[in-house]
C-alpha cells in the first residue's frame, strides 16, 4: 500500500472517507474520548513510515499527532457547506511521513443535528477494520456517556506479529502446495474476456448506481437460504453467467477479496489485511441457473479455504508462465455498509452519500481492473454500483449490462431449473472514445443511506511490491 501511495496521483483514491449523520442529543466531549482512546489503543493509528535507504520503515510515535487530528471542535455549517466539506475531506491527502493515517471532524447544522466525519488512509484500514474501529467507538461512547470508565482490550497481536508469521509460513512446505492447487485451478481460464476494449491505467472510473427492487432482494435472500449459500454466492453466480454471455467465454476469471483473517487475534488489527483472489467457474455446456448456482458455491468455497497464499506471489506465478496481467480485469465484490452498527447511545445514526442528479459519476480509485461491479447491503437493501473504466465501455453499453444482470437475478429466483435467459446485450467495442471528464457537479444534496447506499470508495488490487518468498514450486 505504502508503494502505491507514492504512485498514486490521485490523493483520494487511497482514502477511506465516511460521512454519518448524528441526530439527537450528541455528547461531543464523549464522542471525543472515544476516538482518543481508539488512537490510544491501535497503533497503526499512531504509525508512520520513513524511507530508510531502500527500505520503507514502519514506526509507532506517540499518540499527540494522531490525537490532534481527531479532535472533535464542532464547525457549524449548513447543507451546502456540508456538502463542501464533505467532498474536500474525501479527497485531502494524508502525509504518512509526518502525520496521522486518520482524521475526524464534527459538522453542527442545528440542534440535534450533526454529522460526523471520519477518514482514513487504506494503510491502516480495511472494510473488517471499519467494524474493529466503529465497535470500539460505540463501546466506549456508551461507557463515557454513563459515566464509567472503559478500559478495552488491546489487540492480542499487532501487525509486525501478523508480518513475522506470515514470513515463517512462506518459509514452509504449505505455500508450494498451495501455489500449485491455485495454479491447477486456472489453467485454461481467460483472465480478459473478449468484452474489453483497451486495457486502462490506474485513475479514475466511472459509475452507474441501481438499488436492486425490494421485492428481488427479499427473494434472492430466500433463494439462498433454501439453498444453503450465501447471497453473495448468489450475485456472484449472476455476474459470472452475465461475463459468460456477454464475452461468448465460458471460464473467465473474476477477482474478488477475501478478509484474509486467519486467526481470531488477527481479526482485532487494524490494517489492509485483505487479500485478492481469482474465481472461475468453468460455465460451459448447458447449464441451467441452479447448475451454475452450485457449481459457483463450490468453487468459490473452495478458493476461500485456500485463501492464505498471498495474492503478489500468484500473481507473479500467472503472470510468468499464463502471460496475465498483474491484476484482474473484471471483479465483483459485495460488503455491508462499512459504518452501519455504529451506535452512539440516545442518537439517530446513519451513513450520508451526495446525490448530485448525475445518472453517471466519476470517483478516483486506485485500481486497474476495466469492470466492477461492487454490491453494498444496507439494511434489507442491495445496491449495485458498476464500476468501469471508459476506455473500454460506453456508458450505454453498462446500463444495457445492468438491465441484463437484474434479469439474471430474477431468473435466478423465478425458474432456477432453465437456462439463463436471452439477454440484449451490446456488442463488445473494441476502442470506444474516452468518456468526457466527470467528477462532482456544481452542487449536491445529502441523502441518508436507508434504501440506497452507492460505493464511492474501492480496495486497490495490484502488484506494487512483491513479497520476499523463496519458494520451491516451479
């Protein structure tokens, strides 16, 4: 993350930034306590990274500056300021050399209104991280607030722990095994279906945003829990028969992320922890949706058991004996709104997004994979943000690929035992012009994530700096 940090151009696209609205009647003083003792008790909070010859060194400071930048003075505003705010703090640079990897600030638009703001470089955060922080923030608000003292549990390891075992582990016999099974597994598949166009450069995407209807998403959940899956398996399952009838390729490869925590002391640290992995269901034949429902659980089963193997020694393996880039072309990710369960005790507490009237976007992410499309649960709500790069898509040809994927989902559910359906699908364009430049509109409103909650932020996944690993297998 720290190789990609230097390489980045964009200063947001490695920022994880959240507003949420606090209505009601808010202990500001608590709610600072709260994150002062969250900077005391997680050191990649406290940590910056030096260049030192050739190596980059991690180095834990004391708690001053990184207590400082989440120091919660009330600034009032109202709405449109807000907004302003909101978008200059998604997008403001950290200094990992000299400052905190986290900022908060505290917005007042009236009584009982207020929104907080919170971000955080990737280097110390993840999506399992923003529940680690946003646990700790509620226990200790509600201890504050009643007046007793809260004294948590550190972590029971730190990540130079996590660092040293996984360097013992790649010294060992059980990588080589790993490393064969995962290349036994995608042998013969495509990693870039015919659908792309020119393959793009890291920067910024854009996005198209649909809220799954409500009545789909309450029968997809029943769909897999009659069949003993997870939804995911179940978005998943649609995507990767979409990718199949869009590119006339049956074995296509699409990335995704693991948490990549192994232990229950590894699930207390904070940090990029997760781990890319690469997902082919072999589609071929006749295969009617419920075939390719099962099929696709196994699959993915099986690859989240073999998790462990670190995603830049596979990469570098495909790479030099399959010729495949270094990251996926087309991936599909699903999570829940990363702050949904923070509890600040008495208030109303709810993620924000800008709605700036706009059907297509644009937000800096520091990825290379050309498709993405990147399911967000909020609440009994599924929204679907696509993610894409214009160099390979139109802007028409994602809303036909959205179209046909809610018809897959409704297949999915309404005749599992059928083939998927015919789909109206573009033809794929070799070398479509580059999109107009995008970004934020002049203005904005604030919505509250209830049915709706778009992606905006996105995990990079690359090879920006290989592990050191002396393995065995050829």
């Amino acid at each position: 993350m720290w190789e990609l940090h230097q390489r980045e151009p964009d200063p947001g696209a490695l920022n994880l930034s959240y507003a949420i609205a606090v209505d009601g009647p808010l202990d500001v003083a608590a709610l600072a306590e709260a994150f002062r003792s969250l900077v005391r008790t997680h050191e990649p909070l406290r940590t910056v990274y030096r260049k030192v010859g050739d190596n980059v060194v991690a180095q834990v400071g004391p708690a001053e500056v990184a207590l400082a930048a989440v120091e919660l003075t009330p600034r009032s505003a109202d709405e449109p300021e807000a907004v302003r705010l909101i978008r200059e703090d998604r997008v403001k640079p950290f200094d990992l050399t000299a400052g905190a990897p986290i900022r908060a600030s505290l917005l007042h638009l009236g009584p009982g209104r207020h929104i907080l703001l919170l971000s955080l470089h990737h280097i110390v955060g993840d999506g399992w991280s923003i529940f680690v922080l946003r646990e700790h923030l509620t226990r200790c608000y509600a201890s504050t607030v009643r007046g007793e003292p809260f004294r948590p549990n550190p972590p029971r390891t730190e990540c130079l722990e996590q660092a040293r075992r996984q360097r013992e582990w790649l010294s060992g016999p059980a990588v080589d095994v790993e490393l064969n099974w995962w290349k036994d597994r995608l042998r013969g598949a495509t990693e870039r279906p015919a659908l792309l166009g020119v393959h793009r450069t890291v920067g910024e995407v854009r996005r198209q945003v649909e809220a799954l209807p409500r009545q789909l998403t309450a029968e997809l959940t029943a769909l897999a829990k009659q069949m003993r899956v997870s939804v995911f398996v179940v978005l998943l399952t649609a995507f990767e028969v979409l990718i199949e009838r869009w590119s006339k390729c049956a074995n296509v490869v699409v990335g995704t992320l693991a948490a990549s925590r192994p232990t229950a002391d590894s699930a207390e640290v904070l940090g990029a922890h997760y781990n890319p992995l690469l997902l082919n269901t072999d589609l071929d034949g006749a295969l009617s949706l419920l075939e390719c429902l099962m099929r696709t659980a196994e699959r993915t089963l099986s690859a989240l058991d073999r998790q462990r193997l670190p995603y830049a020694i596979l990469a570098g393996q495909v790479e030099r004996e399959y010729g495949w880039a270094a990251a996926p072309a087309v991936m599909f990710q699903m999570d829940r709104y990363p702050m949904e369960g923070l509890a600040l005790a008495g208030c109303a507490v709810t993620g924000l997004y800008i709605d700036d009237g706009r059907d297509v976007s644009t937000i800096p992410a520091a990825t290379s994979a050309d498709l993405t499309y990147f399911v967000r649960e909020t609440g009994t709500h599924l929204t679907l943000s696509v993610l894409y790069s214009a160099t390979s898509f139109d802007d028409e040809s994602i809303r036909a690929a959205i179209r046909a994927y809610v018809e897959i989902l409704v297949a999915l559910c309404d005749a599992p035992e059928s083939v998927a359906p015919e789909l109206e699908l573009p033809n794929p364009v070799p070398d479509p012009a580059p999109a107009p430049a995008g970004g934020f509109g002049p203005s904005g409103r604030l919505k509250r994530m209830t049915e709706i909650g778009p992606v905006d932020a996105i995990s990079p996944v690359g090879v920006w700096h290989r592990p050191r690993w002396e393995g065995g297998a050829p």
